[in-house]
C-alpha cells in the first residue's frame, strides 16, 4: 500500500489534480458550447420555426378572410367550386402548419383556429352554393313568367328577376301579384301557375336575404377569427422572442459561469503548477544535501552534523536513514575502540582469572589456552604449544594419579567424555591424589570443536560440606533445644518434690541415701540438658579476651591426666601472643573433650598432638587461630567422619560414652563464630581443629549478655546464706504462682507454703489479672512468680507488662526452663527482668524472691 507522505503518491496526486483539473475545463468548455449549442438548436428549430409557422397561419387565415368576400359574390357554380378547391387546400395547409408546432399549446390552439375558420368557411361555401341553387330555380321560375308578361313594368321585373331576384321589393311582386288577378281570373290555369312562382319568389328572396345576411356575419366572424388569429400570433411571437432573450440570458449565463468555473481552474492549475515547482526544488534541494552528506560518509568522513529534513516522504526516510547509517558509523568506531579495549581487557582476564580455559578444534587439537589452565592440569606451560594434540596432553596428565567422576560422584570414562564434547555440554570432576578437585566444564564449538572451563572445586566442596553439616547441626540443633525445654520442666517437677523430700527431718538412713541418690540423678540430667543447649548453641557463653597458648600451658597438667601411660602427649604452640575472644571454661571443656576422644581412639598407643597457629577463616575471610588436636588413632571412615558431631552418636561401647562430646564441642565454636574441621582416614588418625577468629576489642558485650540462666542462679546461691535474716521479710506474705504445668506448680506450692508465704496459685495470664483486680487492694498480692511460657498468646512477659503498668507497687519475679537469649528473641523478655531458670532451687528460689521483695520496698 502506497504511503500518502511518499513523492510517488504526492506527485501522482498532483498529476491527478492537474489531470482533473484538465479534464474539468474541457468539460465545463464542452458543456457550454452544448448548452449553447442546445439553445441555438431549440432556437432555429422550434421557437423560430413555431414563429415562422404562427406567422404564417395567421397569413393564410387573413389570405382566407379575403377570398371568402370573392367567393360569398360569386353566381357561377364553377367559380364557387374553384374557391371551395382553393380554400380547402389552403385550409389543409394551415392544419398542416398547426400540427407542426413543437408547443402542443400553440399547435392545438391555432389547430382549433384554424378549424373555426375552416367551418366558417365551409358554412359560407354552403350558404352560397344554396344561394346559387335558389338563383337557379329563380331563373327557372322566370321563363314561367315570361309569356304572360309583357308590359314595360313587367318586362323590367323580368328582368330585375333575372339579374337579382333577391333585390326585386316586395311591392314590385305585390304590383306583379295584382296585375295577374286583374288580367286573369282566379280560377285561371294561368294564374294558378303564376301565383306560386311569385309566391316562390318571395320566399327565395328572404331565403336568399337570410343568407346573404347569414354570409354577412360568417365573412365578419371569418375577419373576427382571422383578427384573432393575427393577435395570437402576434403574441405567439411575443412569447417566443421573449423565451429567445431567454435563451440568450442563459446562453450568456451559462458562458459567464463556465467562464468563472475555468477561470477558477486555471487558477488552481497555476497554484499546482507552482506547488509541483516549489515540491520539485525543495526535493531536489534536499536529496542534493542527503547525497552530497552520503557521499562524504561513504569517503569516510563522520565528523560532519546530519542536516535536519522534517520530511515524511522517500527523501525524508533516507535523511532518516542516513542519520542512521550516520550513529551507526560513530557507534561502529565507538564500538571498535570499545572492543580493542576489551579485547585488552579480556585478554588480561584471559590470563588473570582463576579458572583455566582451554579451546580444541574439531581434530582435538589445541587451539588457545589461558595461563591458569596448566597450573590447574599440573602441567608444565613450556610443554604446551598450539596444535597439541588432546592424546599428547592426557599423556603428561596422566603423570599425576587421578579419577574422573561424574556430578553424581560416579566414576566417569574419560574417552567417552571427551568425545560427548564435541556434541553436547559435559560436566564432570578430576579428583587429583592430593585433595584437589577440578572441574571440566565443556561446551561444543559451532564451527566444530569444543571449550573447556577449569574450575578448582577443592575449597568450595570444603565449605559445602560444611554448609551440609551446619545445616544438619542446625536442624539437630532445633530439636535438641526443645528437648531440652520439656526437660528442664520435667526436672523442675522433679527436683522440686525431691527438695520438699529433702526437707522433711523424719527420713532415715536408707531413705535420705535414696533422696541423695536421687537429687544427684537429678544434677546429672540438668548438666545433660546444658549439654544439649551447648549444642544446640543456645547456652549463653561468657567470653573474655584469651591468649590461647597461655590458656594452654595453663591446663596441660588436666590434659596430662587425659592420656594414657602409653601415649605421648606433644605441644606445638606458636600464636603467642594472639589473642581470642571466647569463654574460657567452654573453651577448656572443649579441649578437655578432644583431649578424650582421642585417647579412646589411641587404645593406649600413639601420640596426641595439640598445636596452634594462624589461619584465615573460610567463611568471612577473617584471620584467626587454630587449634588442633591430633591422634594416631584408628581413624574413621566417611560414614563415622559425616555424623561425628551429632548428639548421641558414639562409637564406644554401650555404657561408656554419651556421643555429646563432639556435638559440645561444635556447639560452643559456632557460637563462639568459629569454625570446626575435622579430618579422618580408617587406621590413619583423626585431627580435630578449632579455628576461633582473632580478638577484636568491639566485641565486648554487656553483662546481661554474657552471663548465662546458671550464672543468674549462681548468683542467689552465692546470697542464700542470707537467707535467715530475710526470712521475717517473706513470712505472711501472698504470692500469686502463675504456671500452667500442674507437675511444676504443686512442688512450688507446697515449698512456698512450708515457708509461711500464702500462695494464690493460677494456670495464666488472664486469671492472674482478674484475681489482682478482685481483691480490689494490690497490697493484698505481695509479688507474682510466673513462668513466662503458658501455652497462650498471654505469656508471662505479657504478665509482666500488665502487672507493671497497673499494679506498678508488685513486684513480677519470672521463670522459664529455655535459655534467656532465645527469651530476649521469641518472647520479647528484656535482660534486666529478673529470671529464674528452671529447675530452680528452694534456696535460689527463695533468694530471688526476697530480693525482689526487698528491691520494691526499698524503691517505694
């Protein structure tokens, strides 16, 4: 489809224009000259002829009106019969000429005029010819007359009788009638035949009378018709020369308009004449720039402004074009320059990046290769040289001891890889004797071959195995914490009747052993709890700044006792005097966990080495300490190696180990942000290190935070000797217990009571709200022990809040058996909040209690 802005179509459209405009003069022109053509032939043919005719007609009917006196006079038949010829036809002409009018209107009126006349004729023809028989039986009538008058008078009434009878007076016959009576008698024959001529003429002459009268007005009406048919045709003529000014009206209308029509259209032929000019000049002008531009950018020359044509036709597309071609051509030399740059660069990049390349040609043979793709092949760079055959380099590859394996750890066939290259992407592994792992990423070439990426794999499995085992740990982790919660609200039921046991003076002997068996049961599970959540990373640490090597020399005597009498024990340190930031006991528990495993793994023969050094974290890439601890020992395979740090997982036999030392021991290094390798081989030893980042004085944390749930209850241990003389302050006193664990609340009832103190024990939040708010005075509640978790939305720190904004005189003592960092996390606890972790003892209890007490009474 043709565009409406293209110079094909604008100048095909002027072309028509002017075409048409052409094409209407000629027209107009020829409609004219046909109009007037037109009116000139309905001049000459109708309304000239139609005057001519009218004009005509009345001539003949005038021509008519003058012979009809002439024939009305004549007495001879022959000559009335030649009138009566020459009137007819003259008659018929003019019918004739009547029917040829091209106006019905005229031709019937004058057709009618023209019959009037005729009858008026053809009335007076009759009239005369009727007069001339009357005549003819008056002459005969006459020789009747003639023997029997001879007298002078009668001679002359012979006579007058034969030239006129209709002018003999009726005296004349009356004398005639009485000159017969008085000759003849009245019987006489001869008067009987002369009496009826007379009577005959009489009457012959008032018939001939009627009739010359009855001509008289047929020859006046024939003049009236003839006048009348004069003045129609006059005005007949009238009208025509009126309908000829007419048609020369609009003759001359029709040439004036057409005259105006043709001159409008020259002048919008000039005007496309000029516009076609004007369009011709302004495209010559700008093809011109568009070429002479094209034609310096096509000798190179790009340092030029592209003129600016606002066209939408040919001309403007190509300027549009060019310009195109124009930013091609700078873009094209900004793009080489760009690309010599990054040809450079890539080039260095070729060479510089970590990972080796190398690219074959479809005869596997070596094509290009990158600095880092021989030291990755433990090749030796000068032994490489394009063309190399891939037979060649597997050949010097295979100095070094190797396995190829797939993705999915099987063992892969190296020819049928690499002849997969060649067709399809192939990845699979070199795992070198020495640890390393390499990658072979290969990807077809189209035009035949195939490129190949190295990438050393070796750390990046180190820190996926890692990631694995932390996310096991993680996940164990979970579960070993919420363990550890049910525990410490199982032992807290437990430990608490044990101690109202232990309070009762009536036990004997074999009873209070049985108590102490039990209460020391009791010990040994909640120290498997703080096991657990050292594992789980949730024990709250103590960290301080520690000099390893220093901390080290100081507990080599325990790690001496660790040892068997047939196994050395060595010290490599050489970190003096780097220091960590880490706790102390946890870090010597730790140690002191190593020191065992690998003694029990010894079986009494090798040596157990502990050194340090420096390293860097794989992780955050932060430098730190290592401290390892090897064995000679039996070692373990992958199997062993993958769960040794999961909880309770042992080797040992039943009965002789817990399997938490190892999972204790990762526990407190991720929380102490550190790392734990470990590395084993069956019959070959293990090695145990303990990478812990360098110490950097910012990480000093507040003293809520770095003292755990037992230090919190160490420290109302370390007062419980004043126990006694706080003990008046506690008598009497109301405490509302909040536990919804009815195992837990009922020791905690009974120990509470057997000190004096009234307890309002309730199962949560909102009962203990309504029970402070139905005593109407909170002097009556003396101070609330909640456990924080009660199994709602409404938790004890809710209680908390509530008690102190509208209640503020009453102090809130809380419990939980879940470490306090996950408190602070999951339920909002602050760490200046006074918490007792569960199980708690009488003495603790009671301590915390009386402070509290204590601390708002001071206050108030």
């Amino acid at each position: 489809m043709m565009k409406t802005t293209s110079i094909r179509f604008q100048l095909m459209l002027a072309l028509f224009v002017l075409l048409a405009l052409t094409t209407g003069m000629a027209a107009v022109s020829m409609s004219t000259l046909w109009k007037n053509q037109t009116i000139l032939d309905t001049v000459s043919t109708t309304t000239l002829t139609d005057t001519n005719t009218a004009l005509n007609l009345s001539e003949g009917v005038a021509q008519i009106a003058a012979i009809a006196p002439y024939a009305a006079n004549s007495v001879r038949p022959i000559l009335v019969q030649i009138e009566r010829t020459h009137l007819e036809t003259r008659i018929d002409e003019l019918k004739r000429q009547a029917l040829s009018l091209h106006q019905k209107e005229f031709s019937d009126e004058l057709l009618s005029r023209v019959s009037q006349v005729e009858t008026l004729i053809y009335q007076l023809l009759a009239n005369i010819e009727n007069e001339l028989f009357i005549r003819e039986d008056l002459l005969a009538s006459q020789f009747s007359l003639d023997p029997f008058l001879s007298s002078p008078t009668e001679l002359s009434f012979i006579e007058a009788l034969s030239q006129d009878p209709s002018s003999i007076p009726d005296g004349w016959i009356a004398f005639i009638e009485n000159a017969l009576t008085q000759t003849y008698r009245t019987d006489s024959v001869v008067l009987q035949q002369l009496l009826p001529v007379l009577s005959s003429l009489r009457r012959s002459k008032v018939q001939i009378q009627a009739l010359k009268a009855e001509n008289a007005f047929l020859l006046s009406s024939i003049r009236a018709q003839s006048d009348r048919m004069a003045a129609y045709a006059l005005n007949l003529v009238k009208t025509h020369q009126a309908d000829v000014k007419q048609q020369q009206k609009e003759s001359r209308e029709a040439i004036n308009s057409a005259s105006g029509i043709m001159l409008f259209i020259l002048v919008i032929f000039l005007g496309g004449v000029y516009y076609l000019y004007r369009f011709n000049s302004k495209m010559t002008k700008d093809l011109s720039a568009v070429t002479d531009e094209m034609l310096s950018l096509a000798m190179g020359e790009t340092n030029m402004t592209a003129a600016h044509i606002p066209r939408q036709d040919e001309i403007g597309q190509l300027a549009k074009a060019f310009r195109a071609f124009h930013r091609n051509a700078l873009d094209k030399q900004r793009v080489t320059a760009d690309l010599n740059r990054q040809n450079i660069m890539l080039e260095t990049i070729f060479n510089q990046m970590q990972d080796g390349l190398s690219a074959f040609d479809g005869n596997n043979r070596l094509l290009v290769w990158n600095q880092r793709y021989p030291i990755l092949m433990k090749l030796n760079p000068a032994l490489l040289t394009p063309g190399m055959h891939l037979d060649d380099i597997k050949a010097l590859i295979a100095d070094t001891g190797h396995e190829n394996r797939l993705p999915d750890r099987s063992v892969a066939e190296y020819d049928e890889m690499a002849a997969n290259r060649h067709i399809k992407p192939v990845v699979f592994e070199r795992h070198f004797e020495n640890g390393t792992i390499i990658e072979f990423s290969s990807r077809p070439i189209p035009s035949g071959g195939f490129v190949t990426l190295y990438r050393d794999l070796t750390e990046r499995r180190k820190i996926e195995q890692q990631l694995v085992q932390s996310q096991k740990m993680e996940t164990l982790g979970q579960l070993t914490g919420g363990i550890a919660h049910d525990f410490n609200n199982l032992l807290a039921a437990q430990k608490g009747n044990l101690e109202l046991m232990d309070m009762t003076a009536s036990l004997d002997d074999t009873n209070r052993r049985y108590l102490n068996r039990a209460l020391t049961v009791t010990e040994k599970g909640i120290q498997m709890v703080e096991r657990l959540l050292a594992f789980s990373s949730k024990q709250a640490l103590n960290p301080s700044a520690v000099v390893i090597d220093a901390l080290i020399e100081e507990i080599l005597d325990l790690l001496d006792y660790t040892v068997s009498s047939g196994e050395e024990l060595r010290v490599e340190l050489s970190t003096t005097p780097s220091e960590v930031y880490v706790d102390i006991g946890g870090l010597e528990n730790a140690l002191l966990n190593l020191a065992l495993n690998a003694n029990a793994a010894m079986d009494g023969q090798g040596t157990l080495t502990l050194s340090t050094g420096h390293c860097c974290l794989v992780a955050s890439k932060q430098m730190a300490v290592a401290i390892e601890v090897r064995d000679t020992g039996k070692g373990m395979d992958n199997d062993v190696l993958n769960r040794a740090i999961e909880p309770f997982f042992t080797t040992k036999e039943k009965g002789q180990g817990s399997g938490l030392g190892l999972s204790m021991v990762f526990g407190f290094v991720q929380q102490s942000d550190g790392e734990l390798c470990l590395s084993s081989s069956p019959e070959q030893g293990s090695s145990v290190a303990i990478l812990l980042p360098l110490h950097e004085r910012e990480h000093l944390l507040s003293h809520e935070e770095t003292h755990g749930d037992d230090e919190r209850n160490k420290a109302y241990d370390k007062d419980a000797a004043l126990l006694a003389n706080d003990q008046a302050a506690l008598i009497g006193k109301r405490v509302l217990l909040v536990e919804d664990d009815a195992d837990v609340a009922s020791p905690l009832i009974e120990i509470l009571t057997h000190y004096d103190l009234d307890v309002c024990p309730v199962r949560s939040a909102e009962e203990a709200l309504n029970v402070l708010r139905d005593t109407g005075n909170e002097n009556n509640v003396d101070l609330v022990l909640s456990d924080i978790n009660l199994g709602s939305t409404r938790t004890g720190v809710w209680l908390y809040e509530e008690v102190s904004t509208q209640y503020p005189n009453v102090p809130v003592v809380l419990m939980s058996g879940l470490p306090a960092h996950e408190l602070e996390m999951h339920y909002m606890l602050k760490p200046h909040w006074p918490l007792l972790a569960k199980p708690v003892s009488r003495q603790q209890l009671l301590r915390a209690l009386s402070m509290q007490l204590k601390k708002h009474t001071e206050s108030d």
